[in-house]
C-alpha cells in the first residue's frame, strides 16, 4: 500500500511539474527513478498517463480523471500533517472556512472576532463562495469546515446546525400600500420580484417551498448578493427575497417593510459542513465549540 501511494505522489507531481525531470527535482529523485514509477503506475492501471514531447509531458484523458481525484487525496492527506503538527495548545497552525457572503457578514464575523482575540497566532483562512462549491472545496481538503446554507445532503458530509434562518419578502416605500395587510403567496408573485440567482441555496430553497404550493418564481431581477437585494428593495425596484435575521438595520430604521404573509416560509438553517472522514483540526473544534457556546448564551 506504501508503495502504490508513493507511485500516486509521483504522478502527482509530475503532472503539476508537467515535466519528469521538474517531478524529479522537487522530490529528490532521478529523472529514471520517476519515469520508472510512472511506468509502473501505467502499467498497472492498464492506461496510458502522459503523453511525451520533448517540451515535457501532458495528461491523457485517462490521466486528467486520476488527477482529479489524485490531488484531491494529497491535498487530505497535506491537511492531516498539518494537523498533527499544529499544537495542542492552538499557539500556531491555520483555520480554513468556507463561507458565502452574507453569513460571513451577518454570522461568522462576530464568533471569528472572539476566536482570533483569544488565539491571535492562528492564522486565519476566510474563502467566500457558493454553498456548492463551498461542499466541493471540503471534499477536496481545500478548507476545513464551511458554513453553509441548508438543506445540504451529500453522504460525505457531516453537517451540524448552528443557527436558523427565515426567508421573508419585503418592500420599499414605493410598493408599501399594495403590501399592507396579510398576503396571499399568489398575491406577492404578481409583483415585480427581486431574487437571489438561481445557483444559490436560499433561492432554490424559497423556489421548492414556492413550487410546492403551486406558484413558480419568475423574478424581474436576479442579484448576486443579499446586500444588492436589500438596496433594490429599497430604491423601490420591486419585492425582494431576504434573510430576516440579516436585514435588521434595514426594518428596524423604516427603510424596508416586511410583507405579512398568510402562509410563512418554513425557517430553514445554517450549519457547519466537514468531511465525515477526516477529524476535525485542533482549531477547528476549536472554533466550532466558541460558536456554539456563544449561540447557547
């Protein structure tokens, strides 16, 4: 098993290096001692790897498969050896979080406040992206944990709540009166909608909840951010979509109305995501149990 490892991390490298002698260099190796593995590898795999010219190699088809997945392995297994050797003490090391744009600003940032003051010499990671890739990026071994907007179900992921979220619709000054009093669901489609995009989570989510009664979402305007539909909203472009908790400053100074509905959204969450296989980092339990001590409070 030892030995099929080490014929991975060469192939590895020398697909990154895209050169036999570059591979060789980087793992003080000679240049025939890594063609000899990769043709090892080649022949056991029953395929061809790289194809040669004199300028250095490139993937096969075959070869562009294995290094998808192959990569993805170093990657977990460069994330447990840097794991090992952070301190139990959390005196150095890294934490690495995914996170879409609006939980970072209305969730993480209070919690990662408290984290860094009490342990400064961690260095911090925050990479903002969609709650798909935010999955993938864990399944990789790009970062340790993300929090993510839920549901989420993919089997190689353990997800844990830490917070509850409610979609809600609301209006500027502009569309106030049509808006006064309890809605139908039917009644809120009929005006100018403002949406998250499709690829999104909430939009998916608050799009099923919709279609299940019947109505489908045909927004006027799709928006990349939370921040842009609560601008929208209330520059009077049309009804926004938004997260209740995270639209706060804007309905408790007037500057948005929230739309009384006769059938609500169900509440939905947010959660930490990590890779069932891999334990969590020292500094990521560690962050993990600060955040649900502060929600406990």
């Amino acid at each position: 098993m030892i030995g099929k490892l080490d014929l991975y991390r060469i192939f590895a490298e020398v697909a990154r290096c895209r050169s036999f002698s570059g591979a060789a260099k980087a793992l003080f190796m000679t240049q025939p001692a890594v063609s000899l593995a990769v043709m090892n590898l080649e022949k056991e795999l029953g395929t061809r790897l790289f194809i040669r010219t004199p300028k250095g190699v490139s993937l096969t088809n075959e070869g562009k498969l294995l290094y998808e997945y192959i990569s993805s392995a170093m990657n977990l297994v460069r994330m447990g050896e840097a794991k090992v050797a952070e301190s139990c003490g959390l005196e150095s090391g890294e934490l690495k979080i995914g996170v879409g744009d609006t939980v970072s600003k209305y969730f993480l940032l209070p919690h990662l406040e408290e984290f860094h003051r009490n342990y400064p010499n961690i260095k911090l990671r925050v990479i903002n992206r969609t709650t798909p890739e935010l999955c993938a990026m864990v399944k990789a071994g790009e970062v340790d944990l993300a929090i993510c907007n839920l549901p989420i179900r993919d089997p190689s992921l353990s997800v844990r709540v830490c917070g509850t979220i409610h979609d809600i619709f609301v209006c500027g000054e502009k569309y106030r009166e049509a808006c006064r009093g309890i809605r139908r669901l039917e009644q809120i489609v009929e005006l100018p909608l403002i949406l998250l995009e499709t690829k999104s989570n909430s939009r998916q989510y608050v799009e099923r909840f919709m279609l299940s009664r019947g109505i489908k979402l045909q927004p006027e305007i799709e928006l990349g951010s939370h921040d842009l539909l609560l601008e929208f909203a209330r520059f009077n472009f049309g009804i926004a979509c938004v997260i209740e908790e995270f639209s706060q400053d804007y309905l408790q100074n007037g500057l948005l109305w929230k739309i009384e509905l006769e059938e609500t959204i169900p509440e939905r969450a947010i959660g930490f995501c990590t890779l069932k296989s891999v334990p969590l980092s020292p500094s990521s339990a560690r962050f993990v149990e600060i955040v649900e001590s502060r929600l406990k409070v």
